[in-house]
C-alpha cells in the first residue's frame, strides 16, 4: 500500500518466514507452546523446515513438535480449526510475500505481510464452533511452470464461491455454534474476488462489517496471512459479548466462529500495524524490492556466499536466536566463544546462554557504505550497546527519510542477513531498527 497506489511491500531482506516470525514474536509466547506451525503458500524452501527456523528464531525449546502446512491460502485458519478442535497449546504463524509478474494486477493488489495466534485454555475469545468445506475451485494457482499467479475469470469465482462455498459452510458453522448470521457483530471474510462479501451477507442475512476487507484496502491481499491478520483486527475492535466470524478461503473453507469474552492479548498491535510497511513512488525500486525485476548490480554483487552444514549444525541455533553468553563475571558478549573476551576472565569457561533479541538498545556508531553492496543502498551498519552492555556490530535495516544516528533507541527484527542466488540458499540473523518506525515514505 502507499499514496499512489503500489502495494505493501516488505524489504529485500524480509520474506514468509521473517515475516511469520516478527508476527510470532507479538503473540503471548512466555511459556513455549506444544507445537509451532507454519503456514505459508510463499515459503522459500520447498525442503527445509519453515517451522524449525521459526522456532529457533524464537528461541523456544528444540523438544517443541513443529509443522508446517500450504497449499491453499486458507491453510492457516486449518492449522487454527485443528488445533482449536485439539488438545494443547499451539502457535500458529503465517507470512507471506508471493512473487508477482511486472504490471499485472496482482503486483499491485497483493501485500506482504504476517500475523500469528496462539491456540489454548484460557485467553478472551471463546471458540463456539467451525465449519469446513474442500472444494477444487481452480480461482488462481501457482506451479513450478507458472511461477506467478495466473487468475481466472473474476465472475465465475465470485459466482461459484458464494453459492456452492461460503454460503453453506458458514451456514453449517452457525448451526454448529448456535447462532444466527444476523447475530455476528464483526465478519473476517477473505474475499477471492470483489463483492463476494456482499453477496454472502445478501444470502445470509449478515450485517457485520467485514475487516477482511479494510486489510485488504489499506495493507493488500496478504494471502494465507490475511485472515489471521483481519482477525486480530476484529479481536482488538470487538467487546465482550461480541460474535466474530472468520472464514478463510481458498481450495475450499474454513469458518470459525468466536465470542469474545474479554481483553485479547496482544491485539491492540494489529492497529498500529496496518501503518507500517515500505512503500515508494519509485516503480522500479518497488520491482526491486519484491525480487519482481532481477536488476544488475555489477561485480560487487558477485561475492561468494556458500554457506556449510557444518557451521550452521555448530552456531546455527545461537545466530538464528540471536543468543549471546555472560562469563562468571557478568560481561556478556555475542557471539560466544570459548574464552570471554571480558579482559578479567584468562581461562576458558561455559557462557550463560542470554537471548539479545528482546531487549532495547542504542546506536553508538553508525556508518553509510555506497560501495559494499546491498539490494537498497546504502548499506547501513554500525554498533549497537544493549541495555545489559552487550555491543554487536550489525547492519540497520527499515531506514526512514532521517537514516540513522548515534544515539536512536533501536529493537532487533528478523531478516534474511545473506542471499546465495547461485545454490538457492539464504541465511537469516537480526538487524537492529529504529524502535519509533519512521513514517511511509510519501
């Protein structure tokens, strides 16, 4: 989304799973959960677990079943039906950042963006019951072959979809929770094309306003992200008493059906999330940013970024978790080594694990590289001091119109640190951000 009309846009350094995770990160995850799913129709790797990297980049414990669910773009209010129809705690987190052609459509309809639950006892929204349908209604499809959307006929889906999907799955999750469409005070309904809502809520007799539809306007179609994210819109807007209708679309239905009955953690964020994001008046940095056009960046760019098993086996959880060490004499430092490097301490000792990622911190230096290579430059790096006294040098990333200065209070974001285009591989670590989010470029 911006002011003239190009879609949300995360940065060159973010995609599904960084987005799924800062996502996580904003759910109540102080204890760790029973399971970690993630739920993505855009996932990077087709054969490495999403789900395990999320969990490492949440620092939760390696014992923590994971899995990860596509396929549709409803997979991720499936992973919710099932685990709300289950036992147990369960997180369930979703991101997206699809790939689309140059100049079509769905370059400008699509967002990227994530939105994560936790599925358990307790919490302010009581499950009153759900519905689903399977369906192979063919709207739009992605293949190996034709690796950006292709959409069929906007009439057909929103015929089809309204009659023979959404009407009698919602009809069927209503009698199971014993209540009346008329009775729904706010409706989570993803749309696969315009005017489905108002169609269903003709058939129905719904009256709810639908929030799926304000995401969409104001942040674009986040696709398997999307319900979960109108979701806890619609969570952060309800009262008690209040009846929330979610149903998630795509080769087929899923509908959830929710009383609230108090205070939702964590949802008052979605709010003030729908105004972040990276947009530009720039069309090819825009293609740039979402990978849509592959531009040249001369030799620079050609560094050799080969990443081995065996380190990523060895240091990976600590990287991925941003976990640093504190020595007997309480200096803690990242990374770790075998013996601190607190000038007090000669011997070699085993560090306390202490986790970075959650905690605030400064800039004390900063420095713009115009000749190191970066996919939006400058390259913007320097140390950060945190609050317990720990300094890293990092890279800053999500600069505002100001950049960056010594002295700004910054919070660490999960982003791809390395892309190895030639073997389809990347490497994820933490950049440090301005923690008051610059406003969207105009």
């Amino acid at each position: 989304m911006s002011r003239d009309g190009y879609r949300a846009v995360a940065g060159w350094d973010e995609d599904a799973l960084t987005l799924a995770v800062e996502a996580a990160r904003g759910a109540s995850i102080s204890t760790a959960p029973g399971e970690v799913v993630f739920a993505s129709t855009s996932a990077y790797f087709t054969e490495r677990s999403q789900a395990v990297l999320a969990l490492e980049a949440l620092a939760l414990p390696p014992s923590t079943r994971t899995r990860d669910v596509s396929g549709s773009r409803r997979c991720a209010t499936s992973a919710v039906l099932q685990a709300l129809e289950g036992t147990g705690e369960v997180l369930v987190a979703a991101g997206e950042k699809r790939e689309t052609q140059a100049g079509s459509p769905q370059s400008l309809l699509y967002g990227d963006g994530g939105a994560a639950c936790r599925v358990g006892e307790g919490g302010g929204a009581l499950f009153r019951g759900g519905a689903s349908m399977s369906a192979d209604l063919v709207d739009v499809y992605v293949s190996r072959d034709q690796c950006t959307p292709y959409v069929y006929e906007e009439r057909f889906i929103r015929d089809t979809a309204v009659a023979s999907v959404f009407a009698p799955t919602i009809r069927q999750a209503c009698d199971r929770a014993g209540v009346s469409p008329a009775e729904i005070t706010l409706a989570v309904v993803t749309e696969p094309a315009g005017g489905v809502y108002a169609a269903v809520s003709k058939a129905l007799g719904l009256t709810a306003p639908n929030l799926a539809t304000e995401v969409a306007g104001r942040a674009g179609d986040l696709g398997a992200a999307h319900p979960l994210f109108a979701l806890g819109l619609a969570f952060a807007r309800a009262q008690p008493g209040d009846l929330v209708l979610l149903a998630g679309f795509g080769s087929g239905c899923d509908v959830l059906i929710f009383e609230v009955q108090g205070e939702i953690e964590g949802a008052a964020r979605f709010e003030a999330w729908l105004d972040e994001g990276v947009s530009s008046s720039d069309y090819v940095r825009f293609l740039s940013l979402t990978g849509d056009l592959d531009l040249a960046w001369g030799m620079r760019a050609e560094a050799e970024l080969k990443n081995q098993a065996t380190v990523i086996e060895r240091i990976g959880r600590d990287v991925i978790g941003f976990i640093g060490g504190r020595d007997s004499l309480g200096n803690v430092q990242f990374p770790k080594s075998r013996i601190p490097v607190n000038p007090d301490v000669d011997k070699p000792e085993t560090l306390t694990d202490v986790r970075l990622a959650d905690l605030p911190a400064v800039i004390i230096s900063a420095t713009n590289d115009r000749l190191n290579y970066s996919p939006d430059p400058p390259f913007a790096f320097g140390l950060v001091q945190f609050e317990n006294g720990a300094r890293v040098m990092m890279e800053f990333t999500d600069r505002g119109p100001a950049g960056f200065s010594v002295g700004d209070p910054v919070s660490m974001r999960f982003r791809i640190k390395q892309l190895d285009r030639r073997r389809g591989f990347r490497n994820y670590f933490w950049k440090a951000a301005q923690s008051v989010r610059p406003a969207m470029e105009a």
